[in-house]
C-alpha cells in the first residue's frame, strides 16, 4: 500500500507558511452563538474534529505556542468557536467544539451541534475547513455526519489526519487508502488529505502552507 495522497506544497508555498506563522497568534474571544461572532471583515479557517482528535495540540503545534489552544485528554473541552489571530494578518484561525463522544448533558451536546452547524452554513469569510481524522481510528460516523454536513454548506474542507507518530506506515497507508476512497463521494472535500503528528512535526509545515495558500487566494 501507498502512502496517503498528498498535494506537495511549493518552496514558494512553505515559505508563505512559514512567514504566516513566524509572528505570535493570539486568543480573539470565545462565542457561544452566532451574535457573538467577531467582524467578518478577514478570511478565517476552522478546525473540526471528533473529540480529542488532537485539535488543540496541532493547533498550537502550527502556531509554535504551546500554550495558545488549551488542550485536554478530557473529551468535549473546546465548547465554544475559539478564535484566534496574528496582528497585521488578515486571517481568523477558529478551534471548533469537538463532536462524537463529548461527555456532557444531551443538551449540551446538541446547543454546540447547532453552533457548528448555523458557522458553517451562515458564514460567508469561512474559506476552508480543515477536518481532523485520529489516524489510529478513521474515518467514523460523526465524521461522515459532518462531512455531508459541509458538502450541503458547500464549505471547502480537506482531512488532516493526526497522530500519525502513534501508528505504523502500513496501518497509515491502510488508513489513507480507505479516507482517499470516502472522499471521492463528496463534492465539497479535497481529493489529497494531510498526515501530521503534533508530537514529532509530521506535515506541519505542509499545512501552514496550506493555511497560507489558502488566505492568498482570497485576498
């Protein structure tokens, strides 16, 4: 089996990336609905994922500030769309509510299913959703659950497989081929995928580049 498939960024993207990025992020505010959303006056990416998929890891991974996402081995911490931003950049990096096994009332739970929902329907700056697979798990049922989400929403979203340090080459090859072949089915999802490791570095500087190409097609 092969590799996953990958878009290999140019030197001229990696370098974008790594100019995004060099300068501090920092926390914007935390909405728990949409009025409390900030301006739509810049381009803003999101991150989605399962609970404990290693959002906030690999966000603060991408940002190199260890501490900006808080992060928890406690499933459904991130309740809120956190937003973040770098000064003089016209760009939103939000952390998402995990989905799929928050450990929390009912109601809770589907209040922050409502949240990412009316997000990614109503918000017209949102260019790109980078959805968060657990390597060692794949593809599940919430996961599809969003996916045909954003395929309704029309919201552009490509994979980001995590924890890619955790598994063997053989189990991410299996793991990339069977996500490669869900992906064909939906209109709105990026035929290549990203394999990254918060832990070792693994495609972090590939998705800033992506983060960085994706703000320049927009401004």
């Amino acid at each position: 089996m092969t590799e996953p498939e990958q878009s290999t960024p140019t030197p001229a993207a990696l370098a974008m990336g790594e100019q995004l990025f060099e300068r501090p992020w920092v926390f914007v505010k935390s909405v728990p609905s949409l009025e409390f959303l900030p301006p739509a006056d810049r381009v803003e990416v999101a991150f989605a994922g399962r609970s404990n998929v290693g959002k906030s890891s690999l966000l603060n991974a991408l940002v190199r500030q260890g501490g900006l996402a808080r992060t928890s081995n406690t499933p459904g911490r991130t309740q809120l769309l956190n937003f973040f931003h770098c000064e003089d950049t016209p760009l939103f990096l939000v952390d998402m509510p995990g989905y799929g096994f928050a450990k929390a009332p009912k109601g809770m739970v589907e209040a922050w299913t409502e949240l990412v929902s009316d997000y990614l329907r109503g918000r017209a700056t949102l260019a790109r959703v980078y959805l968060l697979i657990d390597s060692r798990h794949g593809l599940k049922p919430p996961d599809l659950a969003i996916m045909d989400l954003l395929d309704q929403a029309a919201v552009s979203y490509q994979v980001v497989l995590t924890k890619t340090d955790k598994i063997s080459a053989s189990a991410l090859a299996a793991v990339g081929e069977a996500t490669a072949k869900a992906l064909s089915s939906h209109p709105a999802a990026f035929p290549s995928m990203l394999a990254t490791s918060a832990e070792d570095g693994t495609g972090i500087a590939e998705l800033r580049a992506s983060v960085a190409t994706t703000l320049s097609e927009r401004v």
